[in-house]
C-alpha cells in the first residue's frame, strides 16, 4: 500500500473507534461483563489459530536472530494462551470504575455538583513484541468504556492479529459494538506517525516498549501521551539488610523473567557489608547463568567472573541475563545514584532499619518503591488491579501499575433549578 493509502486506512479506523466509543457509553456493567467472558471462550476456543499464527512469529524471530529473552516474551503456549483467557475473565470479576460518584456537594445557591468518573473515549495503544498486551490492553479499555486502536511491533504481527480477531468475533456474540478493538494490521513505521497525528480521534496515546519508541511517539504526538519508559530498576542492598533475604530478593527479582520491564538490573550494595555480601550474592546470580558486570569494588570481591561495568551501564535495561553492580556509601549515595541513572519505574530497599527504610521510599523518585520485596511485584495483577495496561512513568494523570481506574477521565454534572449567576438566590421559603 502507499503511504497514502496507509494514513487513509488509519483515520478511517479512527472515525470508526469514534463511532464505537459512542456506543460503549451505553453499555452497564452487567453487558460488559457478559462480553468479557465471551471474549475469554472465544480465546480459548481459537487456541489453535492463535498458536499457529504464533508460531510463525517465532520462526521469523529466530531468523532475525532475535535474543532468547525476546523470544521468551514473545512465545506462546497452551498454558499462556489460558492464562490470557483467565486474565479477561480476572477483567470481567473486577469492580467496574465507570459512573463513580467521587464527589458530590451542594453550593450556597442551591446549585448540586457531581464529579462523576466516565471513560477517555479512544484510546491508542502502540507496543512492541509481546503478544498477550492485545489481550490485556483490549479488555481493560473495553471494560472502562473505551474503544482501542492498538499497533503491535512487527514480531509479533500474526499473534496480534488472530487474538485482536478472537476478542471482537467472541464479544459480538454478545453485543460488543463493531470496531470497539481494531488492531492496525500494518507494520510500517509510518502508521505510527498517522496515529501520532490522529487527535481528531484519538484522545490519547499509550506507547509500551524501549526508549526509542517512546520518544519517537512522544515527538510526534498531537495528543496526551502516558508514557511507560525503560524498566532500570533498582535493589539496594543496606547494611542492616538480612543478607538472607537479601540474596533471595536479589536473584528473584533478576532470573524469575529477566525479560519485563519490572526485573532488576542495577544491583547497589551498602559497602559496609560488600566484603560479606558481594561473593554470597555472586556465587548465586552466577549460578543462575547471570552476567555480571561492577565497579572495581564489586570486581575485586565476587570470587567470580565479571566483567567491568562502563558507565552506560547504569542506564540500561538489558532485559536479558545480564546485572550491574555499584557498591555505594550508605542510603544517602543509594538514592543519589538511583535518582539519576534511573527510569522512575521500581525500585527496592532490602534493610531492617526502618529509619533508613522510611527515607529511601520517601525521596526515590520512582512510582514503585519497595521495602523488603522482589522488584518483580510492580505488576497491576499483584496490586490486584487485574491484568495491566502498563506501568506509567508519569507523574500526572497516571503513575506506576495502571489498572481501569487510570483508563477512566472525570466530568462534573451539575444540578440547578434555575439559577443566575449574578443574580441573589432566595431558597424557598418553608410552610
């Protein structure tokens, strides 16, 4: 198709989700649940489709010598295809935000105000290779009332396609407006900047992937965007940490799924306990098969081998087997360096003062600050949001896991019986 063609095809798609967003305003909850669950038997009835197209994603994966890790996000199975199901009917059990009075008063004149929760409207969704953010993004927009516009990365194309296809299909059957979930079926990076440009539409954007993606659509956006930037997330290890607790949180928060954007990649150690800590917490990452790479601190300690870590290295997100490591003098340098390198995603104290603890959740700048806990719970699931539309790095609007409440907006309703403004206003007088 030419460009052209392409931008006609995109706003056309616009103007429909427009046109649904309309519609998914009238629905209750009851209606949107009974959908959902639709949606969940039509994902596990298309299984076979689903993996078929799935496999073909991985072919093409390993030919481009996409990394393992990669991989891994991006594969589907018999047993993830259920978790997805499980997820939307997870989506269906949740408490529905929509039409919430969050407030409610009445003025001196009579005047009754309401701040009432309602839905965004469009929203648009631009990821990259995981395939089940489809599944997760769809139906958390839908059950908030929005109609979704999303564009999946290139590697996952034909997953993306037969799920976005088994959610609509399985939700018409009960009443899902048409054109409420539309996949971009392009891989172009031009379809990215017509969706940038499409404000008449979309009221607002959400890209989920590496840095360069989210800068490119923060540039080039004519809307609000949310954005879900790099996971450089942090342990800090302190000197009155349980060095127990420390190497398990530690190596949970780095091997359970290195691939995501909430596991650990910058590893900071009180150097109080370094000549301890360090060679117990390297013996176990390297048992684990991960790399390592330190200050010469770290280097001259670890009884293993590593590699020297480059000052790059304290801005990435390896999303692999791989963990820097920064030996630092006390909390104070602990959260001087986090504040700096980091990505304001997540970040973890492993300490038994409570003093040293209650100072580093108060001034990490981050939106998931742990104490005593893997970094792997910043997770809308583990918040008990159910599935996540992503962990947002802003600070307005939305901050850290976000669940249907940050899918919805607000309006006021206001209530009069007649009243002027700048005129006196009697109450009625009582019998």
């Amino acid at each position: 198709m030419t460009s052209d063609e392409i931008r006609s095809a995109i706003f056309h798609m616009g103007e429909q989700a427009r046109a649904a967003s309309r519609v998914l305003t009238t629905l209750s909850a009851n209606q949107k649940n009974e959908i959902l669950l639709a949606m969940a038997d039509a994902v596990l009835a298309r299984e076979k489709e689903i993996l078929e197209a799935n496999a073909l994603d991985m072919a093409a994966a390993v030919e481009v010598g996409l990394s393992s890790a990669m991989q891994d996000r991006l594969r589907l199975d018999p047993q993830r295809v259920a978790a997805m199901a499980q997820g939307i009917r997870e989506v269906a059990d949740l408490h529905d935000p929509v039409g919430e009075v969050l407030r409610e008063w009445t003025r001196p004149n009579g005047i009754r105000l309401q701040k009432k929760r309602t839905p965004i409207g469009v929203i648009g969704i631009i990821f990259e290779s995981r395939p089940n953010v489809t599944a997760d993004a769809a139906v958390l927009c839908f059950k908030t009332g929005n109609a979704t516009i999303l564009r999946g990365g290139k590697e996952a194309i034909h997953s993306n396609r037969a799920i976005a296809a088994a959610l609509q299909e399985g939700g018409a059957t009960k009443g899902l407006p048409e054109n409420s979930i539309q996949l971009i079926p392009f891989t172009d990076r031009e379809s990215v900047r017509y969706l940038c440009e499409m404000d008449k539409y979309l009221d607002v954007l959400i890209p989920r992937g590496g840095a360069g993606l989210i800068e490119t659509v923060v540039s080039m956006a004519r809307m609000p965007v949310i954005k879900h930037y790099d996971g450089i997330c942090h342990v800090y290890v302190d000197r009155s940490a349980d060095l127990d607790m420390a190497v398990s949180i530690v190596v949970n928060s780095k091997v359970q799924k290195p691939s995501v954007c909430n596991a650990l990649e910058t590893l900071l150690v009180d150097r109080q306990i370094a000549e301890t800590f360090i060679p117990r917490v390297a013996e176990a990452l390297t048992e684990k098969n991960v790399e390592l790479r330190g200050d010469e601190i770290f280097r001259s300690l670890a009884g293993v081998d590593t590699k020297p870590a480059e000052e790059s290295d304290w801005r990435t997100e390896y999303l692999d087997y791989i963990l820097s490591v920064k030996s630092v003098d006390g909390v104070g340098e602990a959260i001087d360096h986090i504040n700096h390198y980091g990505s304001h995603h997540t970040d973890t104290i492993v300490a038994s003062d409570s003093t040293t603890a209650e100072r580093f959740l108060l001034e990490v700048d981050s939106a998931c600050v742990f104490w005593n806990a893997s970094t792997r719970f910043a997770d809308g699931g583990e918040f008990g949001f159910g599935a996540e539309i992503g962990i947002s790095t802003d600070k307005l609007h939305a901050r850290g896991p976000m669940g249907l409440e940050e899918l919805c907006s607000y309006k006021y309703l206001i209530y009069g019986d007649g009243q002027l403004r700048g005129v006196s206003y009697e109450p009625p007088c009582t019998p």
